[in-house]
C-alpha cells in the first residue's frame, strides 16, 4: 500500500477551502493549482510575469517538501482569465521547464480573485532528481 502525505504551504485558502497544497501519493506528486501570491510576504504583483514567477517559486518549494524537484514534473496545466497574456509568461516558462519539457495545457478561465492573472497546477513523479 502506497504512502499518502499531505503538504500544506500555509496560504490561508488552504484551511477555508479544504485542500492541500500538494499530495504525495507513492511516487507521484500533485500540486495544487498556483498563483503568483507571495505566501511570506502576502502580497501579490499586478503583473503576470512576476505571478507566472512566483507559481514556479511556490511549485518549487512544494515538490521540494514533496522529495521532488522541478525536473520532476511531468504534467503542467496553465490556467489564465485572458489568453493574450499567455506568450507574456513564456520566458518564464521556459526558464523553469524548457528542459523538463512536460506534457502542458493551456486553458483560459475566470479565477478565484480579478489580481489573479495565472494559476499553475503541476504533477510530478519523484525520481530522486532533488
């Protein structure tokens, strides 16, 4: 039987809501969907590229607690309430993952709150790369 372990970053919708930041099945790692909040700080920048910045801080500290590393990741979903902002983050994408190169989508939707210009939910398989 497969080990389950939960992993929270303290962001207070974690407890309102009900989820975890990450959950640790096995091998596998989902993480939660990811905004560009600044847990520490509790700030959030206005512009997407220091939130799509900010998703792969907070997605690299989770899989890190997880025993998993960014080169980990296998799948990537990009969530944005306007698409025109997409090839804006692709820098940035492509400095985290241009050489994991996992399997993404890209899907343009309404989020929790109008700051929130992208949210980013990955799903790793640790392989001992941390």
């Amino acid at each position: 039987m497969t080990s389950r372990t939960l992993i929270s970053s303290g962001s207070p919708f974690e407890a309102q809501i009900g989820y975890s930041r990450a959950v640790v099945d096995g091998d596998f790692v989902f993480v939660s969907g990811c905004t560009g909040y600044d847990y520490k700080q509790g700030t959030i920048s206005p512009d997407v590229v220091a939130q799509a910045e900010q998703c792969f801080v907070n997605i690299a500290a989770a899989l890190a607690e997880a025993g998993a590393g960014v080169a980990d990741i296998v799948r990537v979903r990009y969530i944005l309430p306007d698409r025109a902002d997409f090839p804006k983050t692709w820098p940035v994408l492509k400095k985290w993952l241009g050489e994991v190169r996992p399997a993404a989508t890209m899907v343009q939707a309404g989020l929790m709150e109008e700051v929130m210009r992208i949210e980013v939910e990955v799903t790793a398989v640790r392989r001992g790369s941390t």
